[in-house]
C-alpha cells in the first residue's frame, strides 16, 4: 500500500525539522502511542494500542530514522507487531520552506501481514490515512506549545 | 418382487428422512458432542507467508491460568512422522510447522486450555522468532530455477511432472488443417461449508489408543495416514463421526493433519481436546481447490473434426504437497478429452508449490480447470471455422451407439446419449431464437452471449489414478493400486424390520432417504421401515482405503452395496419362507410383504413370520442356514484396475455427462452480467430421487457461479492472503442465484445395479466455461478474448477497455 501526502505548518523549516525530530513531541502525536524510548540516535522503541476496528489492538515495535540530511530530508522505517499482525513501513519525509510556512510531504510504502492482511486489508488505507492525518493535526499542536 | 411394488420407491422425489431432526434443531453435529473433561484448543498461526522459525518462547501462556499445555513444532517434530505422500521426493510436511513456515496461517503452536477463551488469549503471549523470507506467489514463477525455495530437500518447486502420449499426436498434426492455441488461468477457489472443520481427540496411554470424534468425509485414504504419521497401527486409532455434518464438498478431505496435531495436542497434555475451526482459519487454512496455467492447443480439420490434444498443465498445491494430491492433476486422466472422440494427446503435467494455503479436492476436483481449456478451445476453434460452437460439438460427440466406449487415455465410459441431452439443452434455451435475439441485439449495441459446455461428469474414483505421478518404470518397483469398494450391512429384526449400516458418511446428500427408497423397494416393505445408520466408526464398521463420500460415489458404488447387501438378505428371506411353506425358493414371489408360492395364493407366509423365525426359532431354519437375518456387501466396481504401462486407467468408474448452456448480458458500462436463460441437462443415470438430484445439480451451478464470477483466495505480492472473511471472499447468495431450468436423459449404466451415477459435483465442471464462452460470445463485436476467471464486473470492465485500446 502507497502513501503519501502534505502538510503544512506555519514555522521555519528548521523549526519543524526539530519538532519531527523530538522524541516527546512524536510520543504525544503518534495515535495510541504509549511509549516511546530512544534506543540511540535516531532510533525508537514504541508501544502503540489501537483502537480501530480491523486493526484494534497492541503493537510493540521499531522506528529508525535513516540518512537525515538536515533540515530537508530524512527516511523512516519502521516495523511493529501485535495481536492483529504486522505492520512494515519504510518511507521519505521531506521539509520545503514555503515564505513563512514548512511545507512538509511523505511518500512511503507499508506492507501489512496477519489477522490485519487477511481480514479488511481494503479497510487499511483508508485507517492509516486517517491516523497519518492525526499525526500531523496533533503536531501542529506540539508545535504550538514548543513556542 | 412383483411388478406392482417394483419403482414405487426408487425414482419418486420422496422427502427427506433427515430434515425432520435437522429442522427441529436435532441434528448432531461435532458441536453437540460434550465429553467428560473436555478441554479446548486453539492454533497459532503463522503471519509469514515464508520465514524460518528462530525460536519460539511459550513460557508466558503456559503461566496463564488454565492453559493445560502448548504443543509446538519442536513436540510435533518428537512425536511424529512427516505425512506420507506419493511424489518422488516429499517435502517434510507435519501436522505443524517445524522449523519454517510456508504459507499464512500455518499452524506452528497449539494451545490447550479450559475455555477457547483463554487459549486464545494464550495464543497472543507465544513469542515466536520469525526470520522472514522471499516469496514465491505465481505458479510459473514457482518453476523457475531462480526462484525461492519452498523446501530444500526437494531442490525445486516441482512436486510432480510427468510427460504422458497417447495414441500418434505427431501424425494428427500432419493431417489436421488448423491449430487453435491458447493459455488459461484458472483460479484458486474452494467450498465453504457451513459447519468448519472439527476434531475432538484423547489419548489412553494403557492401552495405546486414539479415540478420535472428527466430521471427515472419509475415512478414505487419510485415516491410514494420521495413522502412519502418529506412529501407531490402525486399529489403535478409533475415528467416530457424528450422524450430521454441514457439508464437505471435498474441503473437509483436507482436513486430517488437523486430526493428527489435535490427537498430538491431546497426547501431549493428558487431556480430552477439542477443537473447532473458526471461519477465519478456515478461509485462510483449511483447503481450497488448485489454482492452474494451462497451455492447451487443439489440432483440427477444416470440417470442425479435432484430431489431438497438446497441453502443458501446471497445479498448485501451495506450501506443501499432501495427500490425496497430486491427484488435482492426474484425476481426470481418464475424461481428459470430454465427451469427444479424440484419439491423441500429448501431455505434460506438472505440480508445483508457492507460499499459498494447501489444497485437496474441491467439487469437480480439477475438471472445471480441464474443461475451462478444453471447451474455451472448442469455441476458439468453431470461431476460426466459422463454425456454430453447438454444430462443432455435435460432430465431435461420442455417439450413442458407441458405448461402452474406451477414451485414449483408458477412461470406460459407460454409457450416455450426449447429442440427446445437448439437444434437450439447446431446446430448453430456444437457441435458434436466441441467436436472432442476438443479432438484433448487437444492433442496439447490447451485447447478447450464448455459451455452452458439453462435458463428461465422472464418478467413483478408481484410487489407481494417484500412481501416475510415478513413472511405468518407478510404479513396477511399487506394489499395484486400485479400487472403489463401499460396504454395507442389511439386517432384518424379528419384527420385519429393517436397519442399514453404511459408512458412506454423507456430509448432507440425503443418503438415509435413498437408502431407505431402496431398501423398501428391494423388499417390497415401506421406507418408513427401514433406518439407517450412516457414519464412521472404524472401530465398528466395515471399511476400507476408499470408505467415504467423494467423488460422487454414492448414486454409484454406494447403492450397488445397498442393493446387493438387500437382495442377499431377501435371498436368504426367500429360503427361509421355502423351507416354511415346503415350496421351492424359485416357485416363490414377494408381493405386499408375503412370500407366496407362484399358481397357489392360498400359500403364504409373511416377511414378519420368516424374520420371526431367523431370530426366535432358529431350529426351523434350513439346515446349515446361520442365525438372525442380514447380510454384507463389499464391492468394488469391476472396472476399478491399476494403471496400465501405458499410463492408461479408468480414474473413475462411472460418466455421467451434462450439458450447459447459457445466455447473458454483459453492461459493458459496468461489466456486470445479466442471466437471460439457464438450461442444465444431466445424464446422470436413472434418477434415484429427483428432489435430491434438484437440489445437487442446483447446489453445483451455484458452488461454480461463485468460482466463475466471484470468489478467489487472492493474495497480495507479499504473499498475504487478501481474502480470510466473507467481506472479501465472496460467496453467492440468493440475490445471485438466477432462474436454472434443469433437465434430465436417463441412459441407465451398466455398471451400478439401478442404472444410476454420481451427480454432486457435475456443474461444477461445466458452468465456469459456460459462461465464460457466453461472456467471449457476448463481447466478440469488440474483440475480448476470455482466458481466466473469476470474472468480475471489474475483470470485464478492465478486458473491454484493453480490447478497445488495442483497436484503437
């Protein structure tokens, strides 16, 4: 499955490079994110519980940012695992400034295995375009109280 | 018997003795069966279509209270022996996954605890180390050299091949005026019975015993090989079936490695284990038909005449090959040229694995893929001569007078009268008028398709046919195969009355109300006098290799057992009432339950006196005559023999024969099709009850409806299965059911006491191609070519818009 997407924020682009940098702001952003631990630079432990219907439950898993090339690019991957199945996502995140606004844009791939795969995998674009969107909602709102 | 009583029975569309109890929430099903101390299982699956198994950690569920203990891999791999199965080198396949998985939903942990509650909630402390692998998703891909290995100890993806020629194919070439070529794709599709699969199982450790309750349809082959792969002799291993079980289809004959990892379950942790598949695991593990590439050509002259057949098939049995595969490529030997007179064949044959869920037989078992091609070309051909496709067929029909008549590839067709019933479809369709309609039709840019099929129908399996995985040379190294036996048991009570036992294990069909129209007409008693008893236990029935329903084979072997296991008893009957009456058995007739002598009606005795006797008088039996009152039959069909050096067999023993035809609509907005006309014409033999026959032929059209428009087992580039739920593996309902005329001939077999033969999976074969050859009909005009299924509105819509690029 393809994603990909823009998004705005009213900040300089270093500004928004560090805040999709900053481990507490990520913790509080990423939907049904309960733990997130730095394991070392650029790499992340997370605990996510997800209450969505196809893919409702918990998931442990890996992030790690890849060849950041500060403040435009950098590349994620990441991999989880829970009760419904695997999730495996590897994908580019750009930072443009735009005037006096952080044009942010991600394309990336996500495979997905087990129970979630099996069972409403055409449900799961549509659920991960939903949670990417709140991702990005909430971090404007870790942006504002970084300021 | 008298004339008056003779068919007053058999052939009457009697109603059934089985749905009083059924409608009333009486049945017994595997679910109504509570043992003492009954624990529950539940299986991990594997998510990894592909990974080795690094390491597994149990010792969180097994902390969990009221888990009773964990079978893994490692136990599976301790406790028993991969399954036995005939290809020259098998790959390792155990009851669960050892040290690699190989396809999504793979067993690789069972969890036996108090409730299915916790057992699933164990399931997710099971930390298992999965190093993940490439795939192999596409079945040529799968015979590519460079492509990932399923199993090492085998090499290649390549279960089976074998090259087969019959007759001279090189000289048919030379004569014929025209080749007709093309590749089909036939998809995974499968059954989905309404009861899953379900296995209780406990272990005696003093006496080294099995008891196993399942609702498997065999035994058949399998209960000899949960036998062999647990180690343990036969006759420690006790299979009991419940009266009731909620449809087979073939899906359920592969269920047994389910058996063996529960008996292994319950070994293991001491307890009585049940476990019952839910919908999910059975979408995603169970069992499915093969899904096949076939590159046919046909070689014919300019009169419509075909000479020869060349195709190279390729199966796919997934993950593993297990039993009774490969038969998905070798059944069909014996019909592989349908219902016409070709006398030449070049064949290759192959079987291979992808990381898909395995297979065994799925109604039809593998024809609707032969016919997909066969009849597909048949059309092609007529196309090319500018031909009618139902003027082609009947000039290449076997005709009438030409049977019993013996295929190239040793097939025994009993008997038919094909040009009839194709007649009777094509009457029952109006085709003279439908093609008018057509063509006025295409003027208004509607698009109009008629498609037939015109197929031969086989029942009974000869299991000789499984050998031909095997070389001439490799089988004479191997001790011979063959057979078709079914047994049953008639006895009579002191009272008249009479009880059947059989093992025919009906997963629905009905078996109970044939039995007893039999019965009551062989012995001129009432069907209400007559019970049945129809289930497996192989501890107290008589039973063999291949006991069981499938392959169509009640209407067939299982009746000449009826019916030969009665007239025994009526002989005995009859000598009985001889001696009483001081009579000669021959001057003797059976008429309204008396046994009178022939010229001397004031002479009689009744069926009760004479069973009375048997039973409470045994001193005034005939001297040398045993006790009581009953008698066996266990026979296989004669025509049942091994395979013979030129690889030729009889797969099956009797050919029924049906002819489809159809006319359809397509949108070509939206792809979707419309049903206008659907006539169904079977030969299955003399019709035992034509309600039951109704709804067998109906229940066929609707089962290959559903794999010709709507379900596959899809899967992702990655290997995942797209299609565990009912949301998305698609299922026809009654929305989708079009109006089906059906019509019957009757050509009486020679081989089966009554005349009859299988019919219960006979449009199964016939129906995907039918429409397909009325979708390629209906969009001819605009150059579609149709080669693979299932055929989606959306499939449709993306073939129109290719063809019309490609015009453009």
């Amino acid at each position: 499955m393809k994603l990909e997407g823009k998004y705005t924020y009213k900040a300089s682009q270093q500004v928004v490079w560090d805040l999709f940098n900053n481990p507490r702001c990520l913790e509080k952003a990423i939907p049904g994110c309960k733990k997130l631990e730095e394991r070392g630079p650029g790499k992340y432990d997370a605990i996510l519980k997800i209450g969505i219907a196809a893919v409702r439950g918990m998931y442990s898993g890996k992030f790690e940012v890849l060849d950041p090339e500060p403040p435009n690019r950098y590349r994620l991957i990441g991999e989880g695992s829970g009760t419904p199945g695997l999730v495996k996502g590897d994908g580019i995140i750009e930072f443009s400034q735009e005037g006096d606004s952080t044009m942010l844009s991600y394309t990336g791939e996500v495979q997905v295995g087990g129970l979630i795969a099996g069972v409403g995998q055409r449900l799961i674009s549509g659920i991960a375009k939903m949670m990417i969107k709140e991702f990005f909602r909430k971090m404007k709102t870790e942006l504002k109280s970084l300021k | 018997m008298s004339n008056e009583d003779k068919g007053k029975w058999v052939g009457k569309g009697m109603k059934r003795k089985e749905d009083l109890r059924l409608l009333i929430g009486r049945g017994n099903f595997m679910d109504d069966i509570r043992l003492p101390n009954m624990k529950h299982a539940a299986i991990l699956r594997s998510p990894y279509p592909h990974a080795w198994i690094r390491g597994m950690d149990v010792s969180e569920a097994e902390k969990l209270p009221g888990v009773r203990g964990i079978l893994t891999g490692e136990d599976v791999e301790k406790m028993s022996k991969p399954f036995s199965v005939g290809v020259p080198v098998p790959p390792k396949y155990y009851a669960c996954a050892v040290d690699k998985v190989r396809f999504v939903g793979e067993p690789v942990a069972v969890v036996v605890a108090d409730d299915r509650y916790i057992a699933e909630d164990a399931l997710d402390l099971i930390k298992v180390d999965y190093e993940p692998l490439p795939v192999v998703m596409d079945i040529e891909e799968a015979t590519q050299p460079d492509s990932p290995i399923l199993h090492d100890n085998i090499g290649s993806n390549i279960y089976s091949h074998r090259l087969f020629k019959y007759g001279n194919p090189e000289k048919a070439y030379e004569e014929a005026d025209l080749v007709v070529k093309g590749k089909f794709l036939f998809p995974k599709y499968g059954s989905t019975p309404i009861e899953t699969y379900a296995v209780i199982a406990s272990y005696n450790p003093y006496n080294e015993e099995f008891v196993i309750y399942n609702n498997y349809q065999g035994p058949f082959v399998t209960h000899f090989l949960v036998a062999l792969a647990l180690g343990i002799p036969e006759n420690k291993m006790r299979w009991i079936v419940p009266t009731d079980i909620g449809g087979g289809f073939g899906t359920k004959t592969g269920m047994y490695p389910y058996i063996a990892l529960i008996a292994l379950a319950a070994k293991k942790t001491g307890m009585t284990v049940k476990w019952l598949e839910d919908r999910r695991e059975h979408l995603l593990a169970s069992s499915t038909g093969t899904d096949r590439v076939t590159y046919m050509e046909a070689a014919v002259k300019k009169d419509g005449t075909i000479l020869a057949l060349k195709d190279k098939a390729i199966d796919n049995t997934g993950g593993y090959i297990r039993p009774p595969e490969p038969g998905c490529a070798y059944r069909s030997t014996g019909n592989h040229t349908g219902a016409y007179q070709i006398k030449d064949l070049d064949r290759e044959v192959l079987v291979v694995g992808t990381n898909k869920c395995l297979t065994a037989p799925n109604r039809g078992y593998t024809c609707q893929e032969l016919y997909f091609s066969v009849e597909r070309l048949v059309d092609m051909a007529a196309t090319e001569l500018g031909l009618d496709p139902a003027e082609i067929r009947f000039k290449n029909f076997i005709q009438p007078g030409q049977f019993p008549y013996t295929t190239a590839t040793g097939g025994l067709y009993d008997a038919g009268n094909y040009p009839k019933a194709f007649q009777m479809a094509l009457d029952i369709i109006d085709y003279k008028k439908m093609r008018e309609e057509q063509q006025k039709a295409r003027k208004e840019s509607k698009y109009i398709g008629i498609g037939f099929a015109t197929v031969v129908d086989p029942s009974v399996t000869n299991i000789a046919y499984v050998t031909l995985a095997l070389t001439p040379e490799q089988r004479a190294k191997e001790r011979p195969k063959s057979g078709s036996g079914e047994s049953v048991i008639v006895k009579m009570d002191p009272l008249g009355k009479v009880h059947v036992i059989a093992s025919t294990n009906p997963q629905g069909q009905g078996h109970e109300t044939v039995i007893s129209q039999i019965v009551a007409d062989e012995l001129g008693i009432h069907p209400d006098d007559v019970t049945v008893s129809d289930v497996v236990d192989t501890h107290d029935r008589v039973y063999s290799i291949t006991t069981g329903s499938y392959s169509s084979r009640f209407a067939s072997v299982g009746t000449n057992a009826v019916v030969y296991a009665t007239r025994k008893v009526k002989e005995r009957m009859t000598k009985i009432a001889a001696h009483l009456l001081e009579a000669n058995p021959n001057d003797l007739e059976l008429k309204k339950g008396k046994f009178y002598v022939k010229g001397s009606p004031d002479r009689s005795i009744s069926i009760r006196h004479v069973a009375g006797t048997a039973h409470w008088n045994q001193a005034a039996l005939p001297e040398g005559m045993d006790a009581g009152l009953y008698a066996s039959s266990f026979l296989s069909m004669p025509t049942s023999k091994p395979v013979d050096d030129l690889d030729r067999v009889d797969s099956s023993n009797t050919y029924g024969f049906v002819a489809e035809a159809i006319v359809l609509e397509v949108d070509i907005e939206t792809g979707e099709v419309k049903f206008l006309k659907w006539a169904s014409v079977h030969d299955s033999g003399t019709v035992l009850n034509p309600m039951l026959l109704e709804g067998q032929v109906m229940g066929s059209c609707i089962h290959a409806l559903g794999g010709t428009l709507y379900e596959e087992f899809a899967y992702d580039e990655n290997g995942q299965c797209l299609t565990a739920s009912f949301q998305d593996y698609l299922v026809p309902t009654a929305m989708e059911v079009p109006k089906i005329d059906i019509g019957h001939v009757e050509t009486a077999s020679p081989l089966t006491a009554l005349g009859s033969k299988g019919a219960g999976e006979s449009s199964s074969m016939s129906v995907p191609v039918a429409i397909g050859n009325a979708i390629a009909d209906a969009l001819s005009p605009l150059g579609v070519t149709i080669d693979e299924l299932p055929l989606s509105p959306n499939k449709i819509w993306h073939l129109i818009q290719e063809a019309r690029a490609k015009k453009d």
